[in-house]
C-alpha cells in the first residue's frame, strides 16, 4: 500500500549518519553558504550540496521543496492539491529561523498534509454511535467501486459492535447482484430484504426501513446499482431511492485505483445529488496513496471509512495519523 509515495518519501528524508544537515536559506549559516568547498553532489532527489572540509552537507531549501512537489504530483496528488501543499510548506519552513534538516522539513510536511486533510474531515460522523434508530444509509457509486462489498464489510462491523442491521438489496438492475448480496449477508449472518430482478429499487428500500422498524432495528443499509453519469434512467433512479428512503446518512463508494479520476467522479455525483461523505476503497492495491490528499482537498467531504482489502475485515474508520505513518515509514 502507498509503497511508491513511501519510497520516494523514504528516500528524500533519509538521514546519512555523521552529516550535519542545514538549510541554505537560513541566515545563521551563511559562512557554510559562501564556502568554496562546497559543491554539487548529485544524489537523486534532492540535490545535496557537501562540504568535503567539514563534512557538511547543505540542503538547498528550493530543491526539496521542487522534489516534494514532484513526489505528489507523481503521487495521484492533484496539481491543485499539490500546490496548495507547497505553499503552506514553503510559509511554514520561512519562518523557522533555526538549522533546518530533514527531520523539520518531514515534521512540516506531515503538518501541512494533515491541516488539510483535518480541514475537510469532519469527525463528528460516527456511525457507531448514532442516535437515531434505524439509522439509514445509502450508498451510491460507479460500477465497480465496491459498494456491495463495502455494505458487507459495514454490515459485519456493526453486527461485531451488537447493532442489529439489514440490507436492502436495492440494486435489481445488475444481474446476479442480488445473489451476490444475499451470499454476503448469509456469510456474515445478516438479513438482506430482497425483491425480484429488475424490481422497483426505491421499493425495496423502503420495504428494508419497514422491516428495520417493526424489529427496532439499529441500522438499514441501501445497496444501489452502480451508475455513471451518463445513465440518465439510474441517475434518476438514485434520486427517487434517495426520496423515499430518505437517509441519515448518503455516502459515495469511490475506488482508489483510478487515481486522479476519482475527483472527476465525485464532481459528476454531486452535481446530481447530495452525499455527505466517501469511502475510499482498494487503497490495498494503490501504490501511489495520493488519492486521499486530493479527495480531501478537492472534493471537500469527508472520508469515512476505507476499504483495505476484500476480507469482511478489511474496512477501516480513516484516520489522518495512520496515514501520514503509513506514507512516511519506510
Ligand atoms: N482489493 C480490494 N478489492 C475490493 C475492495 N473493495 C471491493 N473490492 C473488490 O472489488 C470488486 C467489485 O466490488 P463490488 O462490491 O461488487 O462493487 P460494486 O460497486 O458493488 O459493483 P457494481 O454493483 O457492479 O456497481 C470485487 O471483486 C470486490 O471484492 C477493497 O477494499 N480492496
Ligand atoms: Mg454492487
């Protein structure tokens, strides 16, 4: 996972025991700056200035912070994204007065990437601890995505947290989804509400919350058929689901892989409906790890949960610290 951004990242914050590492910018150092014995040493990114006499290697502040754009960019962090990453680094770095190493330039940057993805995860959604009974949730997404798994995994995480669940199988548009969500809920012991193929979507959602009620249910789970924009019919589709069984919560499936597109996805979605959160699936099989800073920054919603492998296990509440420590450590 993240193993390309890791890498990079790895690389560039390595520190060469028994070299002093400065910034060349910083005032305090300016006889190291003018010293003739310092040259060029050609090491990757970034590039290092070494005084072989003291044995001091120099970091040009305007390299790293080119190398650091270029990570991210390279990275699935949009080009928007990225600059607004710089910038606040570049700010944050000008004011410190002191010997600037790598250690600082990491701290800052990991500063930075968390502001703004803190910035637009609003944490006060906590889907275990709801106060409404049933709580409705809908999930909405391109073909493909992860939604049913996602409902699947969702379903066991609060079934393993005493909640009682029940998934409306509302997508009768795709042949054979239908089965491939009842399997899931028998996997997992949960009941799945099912009508006929090619029924009415926004009728088995509202069947399941009937259901939920009559048996003080805690949580009903909207599966939907997957969409692009382009499907008129399902968009429409998605908005009667959405009229009818009006959720508490409406969350967008978006996969990982697809990288930079995922912010084109989000867009097209709402412009056709309102969602109040994602969930970012297959980061397992992302090796770029950029798509979290660009939806953060971009699409301005939170990310809710992740989705981290195709185990029921494998879906994970987003939390900023475990990625920032997983993008960083080697
Ligand atoms: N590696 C990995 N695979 C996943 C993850 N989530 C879902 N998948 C896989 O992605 C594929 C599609 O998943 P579905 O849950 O069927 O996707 P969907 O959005 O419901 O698809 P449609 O109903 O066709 O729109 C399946 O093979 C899943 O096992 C994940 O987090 N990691
Ligand atoms: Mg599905």
């Amino acid at each position: 996972m993240f193993d390309k951004i890791k890498k990079k990242f790895s690389e560039m914050f390595s520190n060469d025991e028994g070299n002093e590492k400065i910034d060349e910018n910083s005032t305090e150092n300016e006889g190291i700056k003018n010293s003739e014995n310092i040259y060029h040493e050609n090491k990757g990114a970034p590039k290092i200035r070494e005084g072989n006499e003291r044995n001091i290697r120099v970091i040009k502040r305007d390299e790293i912070e080119d190398s650091i754009e270029q990570i991210l960019l390279e990275s699935d962090v949009t080009f928007d994204a990225t600059e607004t990453i710089v910038t606040s680094l570049k700010n944050n770095l000008g004011k410190i007065k002191r010997k600037m190493d790598y250690d600082i330039i990491e701290e800052q940057l990991k500063m930075v990437i968390k502001n703004l993805i803190n910035k637009n995860n609003d944490n006060s959604i906590d889907i275990l601890n709801v106060d409404k009974k049933p709580y409705i949730i809908l999930f909405l997404g391109i073909n493909g995505t992860g939604k049913t798994t996602t409902i699947a995994k969702m379903a066991y995480l609060l079934k393993n947290n005493s909640k009682k669940v029940v998934i409306s199988a509302s997508d009768t548009f795709r042949a054979g989804a239908i089965e491939q969500l009842s399997i899931l809920g028998d996997n997992i012991g949960v009941e799945v509400i099912k009508h006929d193929f090619k029924s009415d979507p926004a009728s088995v959602a509202y069947d399941s919350i009937d259901h939920a009620k009559a048996r003080h249910m805690d949580y009903v789970l909207i599966d939907s058929a997957g969409r692009m924009n382009t499907n008129k019919n399902l968009l429409d589709e998605m908005k009667k689901i959405k009229r009818v069984a009006k959720p508490d919560l409406t969350l967008l499936v978006l996969d990982a892989m697809i990288g930079q597109d995922v912010i084109e996805q989000a867009n097209t979605f709402s412009k056709e409906i309102n969602y109040d959160g994602v969930i970012l699936t297959k980061l397992d099989t992302d090796a770029k790890g950029g798509a979290i800073i660009s939806i953060s920054t971009e699409i301005k919603k939170p990310i809710l949960f992740i989705g981290t492998g195709q185990n029921m296990e494998d879906l994970m509440k987003f939390d900023v610290s475990w990625y920032l420590n997983k993008i960083f450590s080697s």
